[in-house]
C-alpha cells in the first residue's frame, strides 16, 4: 500500500495551492488525489473567471476570504504574467437601479476601505458619468474598482500544479475517495477501484463534495448543502462590446449567497451573461436537473430530514429559487434581468449556452447559510467546507493561512529547507 505524510483530497485551485505551499516549504511526501482524469475540472474551470477586489464582503462575516482575495491579486498577476495566462484587468462597475440600492453602494465603500482598497481602487460614479464611460449601461449609480477584471483559473491551477509536481507532489488522478478508515495514527484511504492508500495526515479540499467527505470522517454531522448550477449565455460578436466593463448588480436578497446575472468580459475576448442559480441535486448535474434517480432521492432526503428544511419555509428563498429556475428554462427570462441594466439586449444576440458550473453551499444547523468557509479538525484530518465565490480569486493567499494554521497547531513542524518560491510565505502570513 502506498504511503503519504500529506494526502489532500481534490485538486481543485485549493487543493493545488496548497500543495503549492506544502512541497515549497516542507520536504514531505505529499500527494494531491482526484477523482477526474484531470484536475480542475469541476469548479476552478466553471467559473466566471472575475478576479475580485473585496469592496462588497464585509470584512467582519466574510474577514478570510477577503482578506484572501485582497491579498491574491498580486500574486495571481505574477503568475499570470509570468506564465503568459490572460489577466485583463478591465474593471468591475457594480450598479444601482435605485436610490435604495445605491445606498448599498455607500455602504460598499465603507467595508472596501476596512478590506484594505484605496480610493485610486474604488469610486462612485453617478448616472451622467457612467453615461461617459459606458453609453449604452443604464442604471442610477455604480461603483466602480479599477482592480477586478478576469483571467483563467484552470490554467492558473494548472500551472500551479506542474510547480507543485516539480516540488515532488503526486498527483493521483482517477482516484475517487469512497472510503475512510481512521486509526490513532493514519488515514487509509480506500478509492472506488477498491485500491487504497495511507497517510498520516489528510487535507480535505473536496469542493462541492468536502461536506459528503468530512462526514466520512464523522465531522459537521448537523450540516447540509445545496447545490445550485449557474448558467451563462455567450454574446455575439456584433454586441459583445456595447459595454466594455464587467458590470453586477446590487444583490437583492443579501442574506442568500447569490448575485443577480452579471455582465462579463471573458479573459478570452468574449462576453457572457450569467450566472443564475438553479438547484440541482449533485455538484455535477451540468447538463440535467437531476443526475440519476438515486442521487435525486438521496438529495430530496437531506433537504427534508436535514437543516435546509428550515429555508424551504423562508418566502424570500422559495421566491428568488423559482426565478432562478425560469431564467434557465427560458433565456428571454435571463435577458430580461440583464435588459434592466443594458436595454439593448435582445435574446437573439446570445445564440449559445456558456460553460455551467455549480455552487455548493452550506447550510448550518440552524438552517442559515454559512457565509464564512468552514474549518474543521479531525482526529488525522483538516477540513475546508462551504470553500465559495470568491474562491478562486482567494486561492493562493488563503492556502499559505491554511499552513500557518496547520504550523500553529503543531501539525506541521517549522519549516526547514525552504525552496525556492514564485510568492513569499511570510510576507503575506505578515499581512494576514
Ligand atoms: C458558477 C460559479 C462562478 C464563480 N465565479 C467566480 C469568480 O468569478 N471569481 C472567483 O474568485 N471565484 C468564483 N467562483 C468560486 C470558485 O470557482 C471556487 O471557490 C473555487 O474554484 C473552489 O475551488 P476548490 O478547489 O475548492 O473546488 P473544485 O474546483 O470543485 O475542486 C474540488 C476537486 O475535488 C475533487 N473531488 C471531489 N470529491 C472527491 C473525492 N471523493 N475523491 C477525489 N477527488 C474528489 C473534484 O473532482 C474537484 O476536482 C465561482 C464558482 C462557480 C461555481
């Protein structure tokens, strides 16, 4: 049986990052496992491909994955600059419709400021200076952050993952974890071939599974998820540049982690509109509503034994979830949110359907949604759940936090024999 000082589970942008920072920092045997012929497959790829700035989390219910993404920017840069990945910083407005919501905006400044951003960073426009900047954008107010814009994040984790390979990290792909046996001293891992491996220590970044893994481990029993495809549509060409900035709108239902569809300028050249969130029943049913009739019931189960009952009794939830679902059986419904914002639009100019990709959501026993990630110990085990937006932009500061952490609690010993590294580990523990 092969044997492992450090398994992670999922090489997804997290999974990656973090062996990134393991093999770079620590001379261990380390191997990364994932149920794909690839990685990056699911998630870090369906993405929107936004690189954020954190104007709209609030530094306190969302303190880590602000700071994470605050502190990503550069580093995302370098390596996309290094490595000739598309890094279009074009700029994000988000926009009002309304006074109401432009008090949001307001509020928007104040909680950049507390992220960190300067006012070379974030701006108020009003209608008659957004009319300068984007003649055919519609709306009261927006804010806008010269510093979002958009890049690829399958090829970031990609590249990340061949730095990781030549640090002496495995990659173990069609390697799907069924199983876990847990002694005082190892994981043995047992994958759906019935092969297995051991490791003395496992880090769980399973992505819209790590809730089903951390239970095999016999944590976050009280948790549930959902899951939630969000769909795009491509522009045509003859449109795709009536606005030449990503634009998003005041979400309407903040307590609830959606955003209304956005207005996207791929790192590719194209534009998108997208995404929705329409509930699906595993983190995989791209093309369907539901993947097979088991996986269906299984789902239907959870919500109704599980916490997610308790949202299905919230109106406001049943309301947005409805609108969501008609805007991916009928594309007119999703241009119509769009129409509010670009009145030019037509469904006829967005002939084909983007790349889909699914959120996952935790809910917490109480039956709210979690707005934070999740960490959680095991006995040989570290857990990361409820890993969302923006996660991706996040990814490489947030995994040097994790191995301070696993440092601090003395899982990790100091390191020794550093190698060489495209980012400093200190330096942005330092800033953390
Ligand atoms: C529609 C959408 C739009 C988004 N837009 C943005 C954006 O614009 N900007 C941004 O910053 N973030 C965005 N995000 C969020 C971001 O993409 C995620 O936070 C990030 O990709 C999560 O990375 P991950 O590695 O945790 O998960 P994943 O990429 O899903 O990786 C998890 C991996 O684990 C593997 N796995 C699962 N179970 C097992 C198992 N049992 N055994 C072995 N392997 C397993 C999976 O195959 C997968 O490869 C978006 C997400 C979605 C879905």
């Amino acid at each position: 049986m092969q044997k492992y000082d450090i398994t992670i589970i999922g090489g997804g942008i997290l999974g990656t990052t973090i062996s990134y920072w393991l093999s770079t920092l620590y001379d261990l045997k380390i191997c990364v496992v994932e149920k794909e012929h690839d990685i990056a497959m699911h998630s870090s790829t369906r993405n929107s491909g936004v690189i954020h700035y954190p104007f709209y989390l609030d530094s306190k219910r969302k303190k880590n994955f602000a700071r994470a993404a605050f502190l990503s920017h550069d580093m995302w840069k370098i390596l996309a600059s290094e490595n000739s990945i598309p890094w279009v910083q074009g700029g994000t407005i988000e926009i009002a419709l309304d006074e109401e919501q432009h008090k949001t905006l307001e509020k928007y400044m104040v909680m950049g400021k507390e992220n960190g951003l300067t006012e070379e960073d974030i701006s108020i426009l009003d209608s008659s200076e957004l009319k300068k900047k984007e003649p055919n954008l519609s709306c009261y107010s927006g804010l806008y952050c010269t510093k979002e814009g958009s890049t690829n994040y399958g090829l970031l984790t990609k590249t990340i993952s061949e730095l990781s390979k030549n640090n002496g990290v495995s990659f173990l792909v069609k390697h799907n974890v069924k199983y876990v046996e847990e002694t005082s001293k190892e994981v043995n891992l047992v994958f759906s071939d019935k092969s297995s491996l051991t490791s003395d220590f496992v880090i769980n970044c399973a992505g819209g599974n790590s809730l089903d893994v951390a239970k095999k481990f016999r944590l976050l029993n009280g948790y549930s998820d959902l899951h939630f495809r969000g769909e795009y549509w491509v522009a045509n060409s003859d449109i795709a540049n009536l606005v030449k900035t990503n634009i998003y709108t005041v979400p309407r239902y903040t307590q609830f982690p959606f955003l209304d569809p956005h207005w996207i300028k791929r790192a590719n050249g194209e534009t998108e509109i997208g995404p929705n969130a329409v509930p699906v029943d595993s983190p995989e049913a791209y093309g369907s509503f539901i993947t097979d009739i088991s996986t269906a019931l299984s789902k239907m189960t959870d919500i109704v034994t599980g916490s997610t009952k308790k949202l299905l009794l919230n109106p406001d939830f049943i309301s947005l979830v409805s609108k969501e679902f008609l805007s991916s059986i009928s594309k007119s419904a999703m241009v119509e949110r769009v129409k509010k914002f670009i009145p030019a639009v037509k469904p006829e100019n967005f002939p084909k359907r983007g790349t889909s990709g699914i959120r996952t959501p935790v809910i917490s026993p109480e039956g709210d949604f979690v707005s934070e990630m999740i960490e959680v110990e095991g006995k040989n085990s570290f857990h990361i759940v409820n890993y969302n937006t923006p996660g991706a932009t996040g990814a490489p500061a947030y995994s040097a936090f994790v191995v301070k952490k696993l440092q601090e609690k003395g899982i990790l010993k100091q390191s020794k024999n550093q190698k060489e590294s495209i980012w400093d580990f200190n330096k942005i523990i330092e800033q953390a």
